[in-house]
C-alpha cells in the first residue's frame, strides 16, 4: 500500500505556482521515478508520513542534499517548534516547509478564495496554515534560538533561501462542481463534498471509506465496496460524531470520484 499512497502523493499538484500566496515560494521538483523502496511506520500521523515520503523524493534527485531533517529548536527546555528540513540544492542553502493538506471550499466563510477553504471537519483551514507559517515556522530559523543549530551545519541563516512544499487535496461544492480558481491550482481540485440530505442522489453508486493514510491514493476497483443502504448506516454514524468521512464513490457506469461526506452542511 505504501506504493500506491506514494504514487498518489506524487499525482497531487503544488496549491500555487511560484509566489503567488503569501509571497511564500513553492519548491519546485519533477520525482526522478515513482517507484518507492523504503519501510514507514504506519503509526506516523499523516503529516509526518508524508514527511518521510517527501524525503524519499528528495534523496532521488542528483542536484539536492538533504542537510539535516525535523529539526527540534529549543531554547533551555522549552521547544519552540522545528524546521522541517534544511538542504542544498545545487550548493544554495534552502529552508523547506512540507505541508500536505485537505480542504472544502465553503463559500460563507471569509472574504476570499483563500478564506474560502476550510478543513473537513472545520478545525482548520487555508488561512490559519498560511499564517502559522509566515509569522511562526519560517521565522524560527532566524531566532537566537536555532543560530547553534545552523552553526554546526556551517551554514548562516541570512543566506538560506526559504521555500515551502505544499501540495493539497481540495473538494469543492456538490453543487458547485464548475467552481474556477483564480488564484490556487485548479488541478487541486479533486472531487467534490455533500451532506447527509444530499446523498440519496448516489443511490446507485457503490462506496468504500479508505483509512487516513489511504486519503493519498488515487481511487481504484481492486477495494471492498459497499452497497448505497450499509454506506448509509455506517454514514450516519460518522456524521454523529462530528466527523467528515472521505469516501470513493463508484457509479454505475464504473467512474470513480473521491467525494467528502460532511457532518456540518
């Protein structure tokens, strides 16, 4: 399963080309194969997984040297947070962030597109992350703080680029299938979200609810389907725990869509 989740992680395109969110440049990268070789702990939360799998990536490419990775910050015994990787591509010192996020386009929240994208079960959202990161991960490297850490790698914090890796899955409106993006990647958009009331539309469909880590992979038959009536009763069950299930959705003329199933709309 690895394999596939790893293929499914290359598929997913960066959230915006270049600098065009937040001044924060994307970190460009073309995987050299999607072939993966390595055993993870399937215990890793997500985040941390894809972690290791952008690690995987890195180590293929013949121009990056990965310096040091998941980098505890610490002044006395408070930690004050961690750099996610430090390497050199081509010589030059760079400071990457990897970020791997789910989000749904809910147009009552905020002001603008960015605003707009919330998390599935609307604990997080685009907004909050971008923030994080520009006044909290991406300072760190410049606090008194981490000058030891980069001192033992030879390098001078005034001299490292800093760049983000965010790729993200986004699920827009049922209704709203069409929506265009004018400032995210398009090619994020992977599928769309609905609601309890909505569901009878996919009567004749067949469902299969993947684990966390199985978000990342692209849907396929080879799976346990279930049918409309026993989706349904375990659906209910996701939806009164406050818990926005994703799902694969097989038609009947076999197409497959990766579809959010929401408790809040």
């Amino acid at each position: 399963m690895t394999q596939k989740r790893y293929e499914g992680f290359l598929k997913t395109p960066f959230l915006w080309k270049n600098d065009a969110v937040s001044n924060l440049w994307q970190f460009e990268i073309d995987a050299k194969s999607d072939k993966i070789d390595i055993d993870l702990d399937e215990k890793l939360r997500l985040g941390k997984y894809v972690e290791r799998l952008v690690s995987f990536e890195l180590g293929q490419q013949n121009d990056i040297s990965v310096l040091a990775e998941n980098i505890q910050i610490q002044d006395d015994k408070l930690t004050l947070g961690e750099l996610d990787c430090l390497l050199l591509r081509n010589g030059k010192p760079i400071h990457l962030e990897i970020i791997y996020k789910f989000y749904l386009y809910d147009a009552s929240v905020g002001s603008n597109e960015i605003d707009h994208f919330i998390g599935p079960n609307r604990k997080d959202s685009l907004i909050e992350k971008l923030t994080k990161l520009k006044d909290k991960q991406l300072p760190l490297l410049f606090s008194d703080a981490c000058k030891p850490y980069l001192d033992a790698l030879n390098l001078n914090s005034e001299a490292i680029l800093q760049q983000v890796y965010f790729k993200a899955q986004l699920f827009v409106p049922f209704s709203n299938q069409d929506l265009q993006l004018k400032t995210l990647n398009n090619d994020c958009v992977v599928g769309f979200y609905i609601n309890l009331n909505e569901l009878d539309a996919f009567a004749a469909c067949k469902f299969y609810i993947p684990n966390k880590k199985d978000w990342l992979v692209t849907p396929h038959t080879n799976v346990n389907w279930l049918n409309f009536e026993t989706f349904k009763t375990v659906a209910k069950d996701y939806i009164a725990q406050k818990f926005s299930a994703l799902c694969w959705v097989k038609d009947k003329t076999g197409e497959l869509k990766k579809v959010f199933l929401v408790w809040w709309k």
